[in-house]
C-alpha cells in the first residue's frame, strides 16, 4: 500500500477522531519519543554554558557542542530512512533509541578523562539516534489516522516536544549548574593554591548523573517500543517489496517541499541558535547569576509548549501556513527590539519568540511532505537532515557576537531566519507540484 499523501487543507470531518483506538498505544509511545528528544536537544543548552566553565572555552568553541549534535543529525537521516524502509518503522525507532542510550552512556568516559572531544562524540552518537526517531516518528505520527488531521495530530505529539525541552533546561540548571561562577581573582588564588583543576573536574563531573539517568529512560522506552504492536496502517512499515518505493529524484518536482527543507533549515537555526546564547544574552545585560537565567530559559520553553497546543487549537479556525507566517513576521519584530533594546526589554522580547517559533517545526514538516506519495519517507528524511541549521547558525551566531562584541547584534542572525519562514509561509508552502517529465 502507498504512503497517505496530507491533505493541502486543515479542515477535518469532525466525525473522525483525531486518534483511532486502535492507534492509542502507538500513538502515545511515539508521542513520547517527542518528549525524550526534547530533553536532549535542550541539555545542550545548558551544556554550552557549563563546558565555557569547566573547560574555560570562548563562545565560538562552546558552539561546537551544537555542531557536533546536529551534524549526527545530517549524517544519519538518510540511512535512517533507508534502513526504515527494509525493517519497518518499529525497528528504527529501536535502534535509534538504543544509540541515544549509547550516546548518553559516553558521558561517563568522557567526563572521567575530561575530554572535551569525548563529549563531542557523545554528543554525536546521541544526535544520531534521534535522526532515526525524527525521521520515523513525525511521519508515523501524521499518518495514525484520518489524513485530513495530520497537521492537527503532529501538532498535537510536537507539544510534547517543549515538556521535554523545559524538563532538560529545568534539570541541567538545577542538577548541573553549581551556581559557583568564580571571579577572576578567585580563580587566581585556586591556581596558586593548587586546587583550579580538582574544582574544574568537579564541574565536568556534574554532568554524568544526569545522563546516566537519561539513558536508563530511553532504554526502557525502547524495551517497550520493541514489546509493542503497531497497528497495519499505510507507512507503517516499508519493507513491503509490492510498495512502490519513493525516489529522491522525484523530489525536485515539488517545489513546496524543497522550499520547505531550506525553511526548516533556518528555522531550526534560529530556534537552536537563540536557545543556545539565551542564557549569555540574559547574563550579558543583566549581570544576573547563571541559575537564575536558567530558570528565565526554562520560562521560554514554557512559553514554547503554551505556544504548541495553542497553534493546534488556532489551525482549527486559521489555515495552517497563513498562522505560521503571522507568527514568522511577530517573531521578526520581537528579535529587532531585542536588537535595538538590549537589557530587560529586549530579554522579554527574545523571551516571547518561543511562542511564536512553537508551530513551525511541525508546520513546516507537514506541509512540505503534503501530496509526496511514495515520496514521503524520502522526503521526510531531507526535512530531518535540514535540521542541520542547527549546526550552521549556532556558530554563527557566536561569531556575529565575537566580531561586534554584542549578543544583541548577534541576534541578527535569527531575525533573517525567520524571514525566510514567512516566505516560505506565506508563498513557498503554496506551489504546486511540477508535471512529471517524460522519458
């Protein structure tokens, strides 16, 4: 059977649940994969501030932990795709959490020796892992059910998305964070004294608790993933050798979904790049502890999960494309105050863009695989691998902040993203598809 092509509309059949019965147990562990990636991508935030400690790094190096991460993601969205297509959604899902497990397990070795490098590669193995569970879950999760509430339902396992994001920002402050910042002088006394490198190592140390924790979760989860049964839906599993299979090449001829790679390309940029420096933007120009930004970083993941079941209330009124691209334009305007107003004013701004950056990750996905067919699991693969932004623009950033000397002037670099958003939501998103050439 071919994959389900999403519907060009939001308008539902109101007699049709959202999640079938038979799709509930599914459903709710691949939604829950959602919120474990979540935890993961948002530790990293913490991590960069907490590596510029322990490792006395400057903010271009620190930005490595965001490149390393994210090119796991570029490197194995595709294999992922391809190994889905031979073994089934199931079975990539397990494996992709078994090198998530494996991922946070590293740190271990890698704190002990105090490689900065070692954490890289944890960091990587971990970004790996959830290729594949991006690459299966945003699919699978749009297709348990009537097609015409795709965008609605992957909306919906997305909002769970920001729970894990501001449980891992919540965790990393309170469990990795020693709330030591020690001032210049007092650093000097340490060397002298000879204890610098035992309070360097402690900081590196607090890092390893949490993620053995984490990884003993993500074991757990896929235990039960491979103890489940998956409903026989359309998509559910590709290794089906009748399926007609899907071909990159193909893919060119839908303008919309290849406008929609280079979109989630920024938008992931922007999202990972004002997440990761939000914590030095906030202690940049209001001096205040790095708890205490923690905790403002945690309130605008909330505000990003408040943002998440808001947008999918809003679809049921607003087309989807045209909300995004009102959201696209807010946030352009928020990150110009925070640009032009460094301090408390521009903090709130930068603040409120999580919960106008809450529905474009899944809007964006669901909209560019929309009509693709065969196509959609290759096509899903390339929106995964977009992800990549992540890894481009968080340097850039720091770079953008070295060469002016200013966070706010860095913050430049998400407001051009999400330019480019809005045109994709507002044009991009609404191209059809090109005729089939004739051989």
């Amino acid at each position: 059977m071919a994959l389900a092509s999403l519907p060009t509309t939001t308008e539902q059949d109101s007699s049709k649940p959202l999640i079938p019965a038979n799709c509930a147990m599914a459903f709710f562990l691949v939604t829950g994969l959602f919120l474990l990636w979540g935890i993961a991508n948002n530790l990293n935030d913490v991590l960069i501030r907490q590596f510029m400690k322990s490792f006395e790094l400057q903010r271009l190096q620190a930005g490595l932990v965001q490149s390393a991460f994210y090119i796991g993601y570029f490197s194995f969205s595709v294999p992922a795709a391809m190994m889905m297509q031979r073994r089934g959604y199931k079975f990539g899902l397990v494996a992709g959490l078994l090198l998530y497990g494996t991922g946070t397990f590293l740190f271990w070795p890698a704190a002990y020796v105090g490689s900065y490098y070692l954490f890289l590669l944890a960091l990587f193995v971990i970004a790996s892992g959830l290729a594949f569970l991006e690459t299966g879950a945003n699919p699978l999760v749009a297709q348990l059910g009537d097609p015409e509430s795709a965008v609605r339902r992957l909306n919906f396992s997305q909002a769970f998305n920001p729970i894990g994001a501001i449980s891992g920002v919540l965790i990393g402050t309170v469990f990795i964070f020693s709330g030591v910042e020690l001032k210049p002088a007092e650093v000097a006394s340490m060397k002298l004294a000879g204890t610098y490198s035992v309070y360097l190592h402690q900081e590196t140390m607090r890092v390893v608790p949490t993620y053995m924790i984490l990884g003993s979760l993500v074991l757990l989860w896929a235990f039960l993933i491979a103890r489940a049964r998956f409903p026989a839906i359309a998509g559910a599993r590709l290794a089906d050798d009748k399926e007609p299979r899907g071909s990159y090449r193909e893919l060119l001829r839908y303008p919309h979904f290849m406008l929609a790679v280079l979109a989630q390309f920024c938008y992931v940029g922007a999202q990972v790049g004002t997440w990761s420096y939000y914590i030095q933007y906030v202690q940049d120009y209001t001096h205040l502890p790095e708890k205490i930004a923690g905790y403002y970083l945690t309130g605008t993941l909330a505000g990003f999960g408040i943002g998440r079941f808001a947008s999918s209330v809003l679809m049921k009124r607003v087309q989807a494309g045209n909300l995004m691209g009102i959201f696209a334009v807010v946030n352009v305007g928020l990150v110009g105050i925070g640009i032009a107003f460094p301090g408390w004013v521009g903090l709130w701004a930068i603040f409120l863009t999580s919960f106008f950056m809450s529905l474009m990750f899944p809007t964006i996905f669901a909209t560019g695989i929309r009509g693709l067919g065969t196509n959609t699991k290759s096509g899903a693969s390339l929106i995964v691998m977009a992800i990549i932004g992540g890894a481009v623009f968080t340097p850039l950033i720091a770079f953008v902040n070295q060469a002016t000397k200013s966070m706010a002037m860095a913050m430049i670099v998400p407001l051009v993203c999400y330019l480019a958003v809005g045109c994709y939501a507002f044009l991009g998103s609404k191209l059809k598809p090109r005729a089939a050439s004739v051989a």
